[in-house]
C-alpha cells in the first residue's frame, strides 16, 4: 500500500480505544507521522470494562453448530448468557441471518483456522509496545481456568475442546480435586475445570489503554480529542478527515472505532455487516476473596478476573444495538453467578458498567484495506477479542501500509467477504 499514500499530512488513525491505540504505536514505530482521533479519551468506549483477558486459545467462534436451534431461547430469556432484544430483531435480523449461516460445521472450521492465524502470537505482539512504556508489569502471563459445574456442561463442550486440539490449543482437563487444588478460592461445587496455560492478563484494562497512549503521545504522535463528521475524498483516496473542530489533512487513514465504525465505513462506501454485542460488568473493590488467576464459565457465558482495583465479573452477550438503556438486572445476574463460586462476595463501593463489542456475524474481525479507497484501511469488528488480538491488528496493519508481508493470509480478514 506504500505507493498508494498521500504525500503530505499523517497517517489518521480513527479510535482510541486499544486496537485503535496500537495501531497507531505501530505505525508511530515506523517511522510514520501519526494523528489519533477520537470523541473520548483513550480507553474510554468497550476498552473501559472487558474482562482484562489476553489469549491465544479462542479459537472457537460465538456462533457453532446447532446455534440456530437456540435463537427462540434467546429471544424469549432476556437475561441468559445470549440473549437477543425482541424490538431490535427487525434490524438485526439481516446480521442474524449471517450468524446462523456462519454456525454450520463447515464454515466453524474455516473460522477456527482463520482466528487461530490471527491469535498465533497475539500475547508476544504486546512486546514491543509494552517496552516502549516500561509497562510489562501490567500483564500478568498467569493463564485461566475454565470451569463446569455438571458433567453434562462439560460433555456439551467436548466437541468444541476438540476443535482446539485441531488448532494445536494447550489445555489440560482437571477433575474436581485437582481443580480445587489449583484454584481453593472456588467453592466445591464443580465437576470439571480445563486450564489454559498461555494465557495472560491485564492487572487493569482501562489503565493499559491510557498508558499505551501517554507512551504513544511521549513518543511523538498526536492524540485529538474530536468527533469525525467525514471525509474529503479524491479520485478513490482519501485526503483528509473532517471533525466537528475542522479538517485533518492525511496521506492515510485508519478505521479503528469499534462497534462506531459502521457509520465511518458508509462514508467510504462500505457496509459490512457490523453490529455490536453489549457486555456488562461489577467490579469488586473489596471482594474478600483473592482468586490467583482468571476464571470464566461457558455454562453461564461470563469471567471472573483478580484486578489491581478488585474482582471483575465481566461477560454475558445481549443483542440490542447501541442506543437502547442498559438492562442492569444482567449485572446482577452477573453477581449471582459470581457468589455461587465464591459465597459471600463484598459489594461494598462496587462499579457497573455496560459497552460495546463490535461484532461480525462470523466472528472475524475486518482487518485490510477498504475496497474502494486506496489509502484507507480498516481494523475493528473483533468481538470477544479485542484486547487479545490489538496488538497483532496494529502489527498487521503497519506491514499492509508499508507494503510488507503481513504473514497471513488476510483474505478472511476483508470487509466485502459477505
């Protein structure tokens, strides 16, 4: 894409939340000239409240065989760990379809093997960056334990623990007592656990963001804190961006806004299917229990993470767009969960929040160049996998506008697949 730059002006970089951020680090590393761009601060959107988590093993799509079956039962339970809002079906319904095409066995495969090429060093991307800032403390390469609580959840999943063998995922399946043994903080109310060695995570998330963006700013990028309105566009490049403060002149740009990017990309005359799964967290400043590493739940679709300012119970997925009011009854679905696993949880001072994960309908983000615009690129749509694979998406985007051999295959990655 090199040849294909705009003389004069930055390479703008749209979103400061963490894949945002860390594609503008990666280009800053370059040697680029770089201008963030985002109405909040860094960190500020979905970057605020995930669940800290860092992996290479999620190589299994949301949507797998058999999900179309489940559809009716998240339509009909508003607070399960799928759940779909009945008055945002009729928009929706055109990404469900895809959803649901994407679940057959054939296609969870080729999304398996494509999300895998991605994640394959997802944790060793960071490196760079977090020595840029001296920030290696705040990643903790601890794993996490995935736990069960009947013998029929785990039996359910065996099929999609095969499919990470396939992937070359390491895991090792524990029975009650040596689960209990790894993990004594939980109560002894499971069948099976499966622990995940290369896993890390983030001691605080929100704090990550920030300080990859004070690095990003010491290290001489522009970060403006401005909303974009649109875009001045020549002869199929885009010559700069339009903000409700004025115009940024660029010789590139990048869409990086997450679940945001949908209305950014229709201005360049592209519309993949985004739309945005809305998770909710607690944050437990005194919890009372201190568990030694991240532990989530497929049965009941959430994850528990020590943080420097507390346990985070993050998780769940509610299909419902980005304008309508929280449901917060699913935070306290959340807690519920969470004391069942650790009976008497602290609620005192603790924090809820709701945000966004931009989401596509198969599971793969959009990473690569915009299909009518030279000079433009885009990186969002990565769901569940945000924190984990920013790092790789801002690696991968640097070598596309240098002209650089990304070392994948980025043909699964494009915005017009669908």
């Amino acid at each position: 894409m090199s040849d294909d730059l705009n003389e004069t002006g930055p390479i703008v970089v749209v979103g400061a939340g963490i894949v945002g951020v860390c594609c503008a680090l990666y280009l800053l590393r370059d040697g680029h000239q770089v201008t963030l761009l985002d109405r909040g601060a860094p960190g500020e959107g979905t970057s605020f409240g995930n669940g800290s988590i860092i992996t290479e093993e999620a190589v299994v799509p949301v949507q797998t065989p058999g999900i179309a079956r489940k559809v009716p039962g998240m339509l009909m339970d508003p607070l399960g760990p799928l759940a779909i809002r009945w008055r945002y079906l009729p928009k929706l319904a055109p990404w469900l379809l895809q959803f649901v095409r994407a679940s057959s066995p054939d296609r969870v495969e080729e999304v398996s093997i494509a999300l895998q090429a991605l994640l394959s060093g997802a944790r060793t991307a960071y490196d760079p960056l977090v020595g840029m800032g001296g920030l290696q403390d705040m990643i903790q390469r601890s794993g996490w334990l995935s736990v069960y609580e009947t013998e029929a959840g785990f039996q359910s999943y065996e099929p999609l623990l095969e499919l990470q063998r396939r992937r070359g995922v390491e895991f090792d399946v524990l029975p009650a007592e040596e689960l209990r043994q790894l993990e004594p903080s939980l109560a002894p109310i499971f069948e099976r656990g499966v622990f995940y060695p290369n896993v890390s995570h983030t001691v605080d998330n929100f704090r990550f963001v920030q300080e990859l963006a004070t690095t990003f700013a010491r290290s001489g990028g522009q970060i403006r804190r401005e909303r974009v309105v649109g875009f001045d566009q020549v002869e199929g490049s885009v010559t700069a961006v339009l903000t409700e403060a004025g115009r940024v002149d660029c010789r590139a740009v990048v869409i990086a806004a997450g679940a945001w990017s949908k209305n950014l990309t229709a201005m360049l005359g592209s519309r993949p299917p985004l739309d945005t799964e809305r998770g909710y967290h607690l944050t437990l400043p005194h919890p009372g229990v201190s568990p030694r590493l991240p532990i989530y739940s497929t049965e009941r679709g959430f994850v528990c993470t020590p943080l420097e300012q507390g346990l985070r119970i993050a998780g769940t997925v509610e299909l419902g767009g980005l304008n309508a009011a929280p449901n917060w009854r699913r935070a306290e679905v959340l807690y519920e969960n969470a004391n069942r696993w650790f009976p008497g949880l602290d609620r005192r001072e603790e924090t809820r929040w709701m945000g966004f994960r931009p989401s596509m309908p198969d599971s793969l983000p959009v990473i690569g160049p915009a299909p009518h615009h030279k000079n433009a690129l885009f990186a969002f749509g990565h769901g569940h996998c945000g924190l984990s694979l920013a790092a790789r998406t801002g690696a991968l985007i640097a070598a596309l506008v240098e002209g650089r051999d990304p070392g994948v295959d980025m043909a699964p990655y494009r915005a017009d697949r669908f």
